[in-house]
C-alpha cells in the first residue's frame, strides 16, 4: 500500500469516528455513555473534522492535532472497562472503538515513515 493510500485510509477511519463522536448525544441514553461524555466526545469529534480538514490543506501541525484528540477521545471509551454496570454491548462497542483508533492512527503514521536509503 502506498504512502498516500495508507494516510487516506487512516484519514478516513479517523473520519468516521469523529462523525460517530458528534453522533453520540443522539445515540446515548444518557447512562451508558454519560451525557457530560458524550458532549465532551462530541467536541472532539468536531476538532478532529477540522484537523482532518487541515491535514487534507498539507498542515504538520493539523495532523499533530488529529492524533492527539483522537487518542484522547479513545481514552475516553477505557472507562467502560471498569465502570460497573456497563452493558456487555457498551464494552463491545468501546473496544471497537479503541482498536479502530489504533489502526487509523497507525496508518496516518506508518504514512509519514521514510523507507531507509530513500533519504
């Protein structure tokens, strides 16, 4: 897979979660996520479109961004784990979540790797 296409295909996981993000207000029954959690996500969600939107535009710093609020926004999702409580399908959902978040940003990165001797 090319650089550009594992960049675009990161880009566009990161994309869909930050939509699923802004989404999560209307999705939540204000339990499982709590609602303060899911506006949080949703403010996130929304940064996170911007910075793709800046990344596209050719930002480093958009990029840093991107990575840093995503992240944050999947660490989000770990308390499921060990709230009490929480539906079997929350957990799932959480997991899916997070690991999504791992492979969209080891894309974006494995992205912006330089094979050696190319230099």
């Amino acid at each position: 897979m090319s650089q550009s296409r594992m960049l675009g295909a990161g880009l566009v996981i990161l994309g869909l979660l930050s939509v699923g993000d802004l989404l999560g207000p209307f999705l939540t029954d204000g339990e499982h996520s709590p609602m303060f959690i899911a506006l949080i996500g949703a403010a996130l969600g929304l940064v996170s479109l911007a910075a793709i939107y800046g990344v596209r535009r050719g930002s480093k710093a958009s990029l840093t961004g991107l990575l840093v609020v995503r992240v944050l926004s999947a660490l989000a999702a770990a308390p499921a784990f060990s709230e009490p409580g929480v539906p079997p399908a929350a957990k799932t959902v959480a997991g899916v979540y997070i690991a999504l978040t791992i492979v969209g940003v080891v894309l974006v990165l494995s992205s912006r790797r330089v094979p050696a001797g190319v230099r």
